[in-house]
C-alpha cells in the first residue's frame, strides 16, 4: 500500500510541475476570458483573464530588456491587451510556446534601441 502511494505521489508531482508550462492553445483559452472581462468587467471572466495577465506579466518580467524593452508606463493590462490582439489576429500562427509568442509580438511592439 505505501509503495503504491509513494508511486502515486511521484507520478502525481511529474505531471502537476508539468501543467505550469503554457502552450499557445491554452493561452488562447484564457484570453477569451480576458476579453470577456475587457468588454464586461463581470467577475466570473476574473479568475482567467488574471490568469492571462498574470502569464504575459511573468513573460515581460523575465525577458523586458533583453528581447524588448517596455516603454515607461506600459501596464501589465495594456501589454496583456497586444498580445490578445496578436491572439485574434492570427489564430493560425499559434503552434509554438506561448511564452515564444509574447516575446515575439512585444518584441515588434517595443523594439530595443542599441
């Protein structure tokens, strides 16, 4: 029995760190909420466009200054905001990583200057 547990637990933990990492399907899937939430600021859109939001905020914190630089005062609402414009402009284009397309959209919105 403790070993059938203990084999539970490890597979259960493999596969639970594994579901932190987004794909461009799964992001779409929370931008409906976050453009649900845009148009009718409702509550029960608030728990996935947060979601949404808080994906693009930790893409911008990790690569702001290296493959774009955010102007002053670009908030995590309006970055958040280019992208889903980016999502529904080009439904098809969305077969890599979710974090590869916002680096990539912010990138051509805010270039950096060398």
């Amino acid at each position: 029995m403790k070993k059938t547990l203990i084999i539970f637990l490890l597979i259960y933990t493999s596969f639970s760190q594994a579901a932190y990492f987004m794909d461009s399907a799964e992001l779409k899937e929370l931008l409906i909420d976050f453009d649900a939430y845009q148009e009718n600021r409702e509550i029960r859109y608030m728990a996935k466009a947060s979601q949404y939001v808080g994906y693009v905020t930790g893409v911008v914190d990790s690569l702001d200054g290296s493959r774009f630089c955010l102007t002053k005062g670009v908030s995590a609402e309006h970055a958040s905001g280019i992208v889903s414009k980016y999502l529904r402009d080009h439904p098809d284009g969305l077969d890599r990583h979710a974090s590869e397309i916002i680096s990539t959209v912010l990138a051509a919105s805010f270039p950096c200057r060398r």
